[in-house]
C-alpha cells in the first residue's frame, strides 16, 4: 500500500514540477520578447513590429494562465468555469480589439 501511495505522489510531484519548469522558461521566452521589442523601439524600428511582438508576448503568457485556472476550475461547480469563460473571452478581446481600431 505505502508503495502505491508513494508512486502516486511521486507522479503528482513530478507532474507539477514539469508545469513550473515549462511556466518558468515561457515566462523567460516573454521577457526576452519584451526586452527585444524594447531594444528595437529604442533603435527606431517600426511600431508595427513592435507591438507584434509585445502581442505574441502576452499571448504566451495568457496561455500559460489559462491552462493553470483551469486546472483549479475543472473539479468545481459550472458557475467557476461559466466565470472562467467569461474571464478568458474578456482578455482575448482585450487583445485583439485594440489590434483592429
């Protein structure tokens, strides 16, 4: 029994460490975006190129986020994933309204 107990908290353990290393070095592949998207505002580089970059920037992370609420809202009542949703609908159009006006 404490054999089986031990595997299953081992497996758990090392499931989550794998989704903290991948956040982790998303979380770097974003910074290094935004500090070349910085660097290249600096230089006078186009907006356009920019902004693209900044957008590819926040997308990654959103993903990231989305992935981990669900994983806390897929066990509880519908009103939490009806709110999850709503949530990942009103960011999404957070990012691409501003990129059609």
């Amino acid at each position: 029994m404490a054999n089986k107990s031990s595997a299953k908290s081992t497996k758990r353990s090392s499931s989550v460490w794998s989704l903290n290393k991948v956040s982790m070095w998303i979380l770097v592949a974003a910074a290094l975006l935004y500090v070349i998207s910085m660097i290249l505002h600096l230089v006078g580089v186009n907006a356009v190129v920019v902004t693209a970059m900044q957008n590819v920037a926040m997308a990654i992370m959103v993903v990231i986020v989305s992935i981990l609420a669900w994983r806390y809202v897929r066990n509880k009542e519908a009103v939490w994933k009806v709110l999850y949703i709503l949530c990942l609908l009103l960011v999404i159009a957070g990012i691409i309204v501003p990129l059609c006006v």
